[in-house]
C-alpha cells in the first residue's frame, strides 16, 4: 500500500461513503457524526469493512469503539496505513 496524506484518507473516505450510502458529500465533514449522517452501526461496520480492504488490516474492535466522526475513521486510517509493513 503506498503512503496516503491525510488530505488523500479523507477524500477516500467520503467518497467511500457518499458512494456506499448514497451521501451528498458536501454534507461529509471531518466533524459529521454517523447520526448525522443517518448511518445505523450496520453502515459503520460496513464501511470499515470496506477500508479493511483498502489498509490490508483488520481494524481492531478498540479502534472501532472510539469512532464517532468521519475524522475518527480517518484517523483510524491513517494509523492502520502508517503501521502496514511496506510492500
């Protein structure tokens, strides 16, 4: 996996989501709540499943516990990229 900027993780992300759950993303904020959005628990899974394939990782239930915005999932990116053995 190559190295990703914040900048790149986030555009990822949203149009992950706008995609999957068919979001306006202008309406997609770093600081957007999954309530917000009206995404269920379901959605949130889903999409981590989704970024699993993208960082290689399995995302750990921890991790996923603390994610309440669009800014925790990227944060949870990011840190999965920057610990992801190069290839």
């Amino acid at each position: 996996m190559t190295t990703m900027t914040k900048d790149q993780v986030y555009e990822k992300v949203t149009s992950m989501m706008a995609e999957m759950f068919d979001l306006d993303r202008a309406k997609i904020t770093p600081e957007s709540k999954f309530e917000d959005l009206d995404l269920t628990s379901i959605d949130a899974i889903d999409l981590v499943v989704e970024l699993q394939q993208l960082t290689g990782k399995k995302v750990n239930e921890d991790g996923l516990k603390k994610v309440r915005t669009v800014g925790d999932i990227v944060a949870l990116v990011e840190e999965h990229l920057k610990n992801a053995p190069s290839a």
